[in-house]
C-alpha cells in the first residue's frame, strides 16, 4: 500500500503512560437527520510513538499502517502543536 492511499487524521493526546503508544482522541461532527442538530462522536485510538516525545494535549497527526499489535494501527507523523504544559515545563 502506497503511502498516498493511508489514512491520516489529527487528533488531541488524552494520555501518554504507555510505553511508546499514546492514546489520541478524534472527534467528528455531522448533523443529524431528524433533529438537525451538530453531534460530536470522539474516539480514541493508540498509536506508536516510537521516540516517547508527545505529552497530554498535544495536537498530532497520525497516519494508518500495518497492524503492530492487537489495538496498535496508527503511526505518529508529527507534532502539530504542543500543548502549553509542556512548553512550561520543558
């Protein structure tokens, strides 16, 4: 699979415990069909960090790859924007 055809999404860290994976949650609008009100669906991923550089909050994009583990799918491409704790604190 070519690196073109992946899915790439961007999302908020909710929590970097893990050794080398970080969860990251995507969040979604649509309008519903009846009421014609916005409704928010988050997920929650895990991807591989490999550098363990990303904190909680920070703004990341991740990219689709072949299965690493039983719930690993996703790839850390970058950083978007760190969160203000981590710049802070160093």
């Amino acid at each position: 699979m070519s690196f073109d055809r992946r899915k790439i999404r961007t999302g908020k860290v909710v929590s970097n415990k893990m050794e080398k994976t970080i969860v990251v949650q995507l969040e979604s609008r649509y309008v519903h069909r009846l009421y014609r009100k916005a409704v928010k669906i988050r997920s929650n991923i895990k991807v591989h960090d490999p550098d363990n550089s990303c904190k909680v909050g920070d703004v990341v994009k991740v990219i689709e790859i072949r299965p690493m583990s039983k719930h690993k799918k996703w790839l850390l491409k970058e950083i978007i924007l760190e969160s203000a704790d981590s710049i802070i604190n160093g």
